[in-house]
C-alpha cells in the first residue's frame, strides 16, 4: 500500500476493530448514535463498559463520530 492510499487517523484502526469485535463499523456507529447525549469520554467509557472494547478502538470510533457528525 501506497503512502497516499494508506488509511490514516481513527479509520486506520477499523479493520482491526471490525476483526477483533466481530461487527462492521457501521454497528458500532449506529450503537454510538443511541448515546450521542454524551461528552466524548463517557461515550468511550460506554463502549468499553458495555460492550468490551479496548480503550484504543474506542477511543478510535468516538471520535470518527464525533468528527463526522461535525460535518453533517
């Protein structure tokens, strides 16, 4: 891979999130669209507390999230 095609950012983490977790990250931005109330650390606590994560891939698709809902 190219070092312009690599992935960069918190979407570089999300082959391996989807591999260790078992679902697609369209699953785990949905799940993060039903406590959207929350600050961005509650919502990484969330994911890990509920659902297991490590703090690293969580950390990861909080702020994807946040950062896309931004742009919406």
């Amino acid at each position: 891979m190219s070092e312009e095609t690599k992935v960069k950012g918190p979407a570089s983490y999300f082959p391996s999130i989807e591999k260790k977790y078992g679902q697609p990250i369209s699953h785990w931005l949905n799940q993060l669209g039903t406590v959207n109330d929350k600050k961005h650390m509650e919502m990484v606590n969330w994911l890990k507390a509920e659902h297991g994560m490590g703090h690293g891939h969580a950390n990861a698709l909080v702020a994807y999230f946040l950062a896309s809902a931004k742009n919406t």
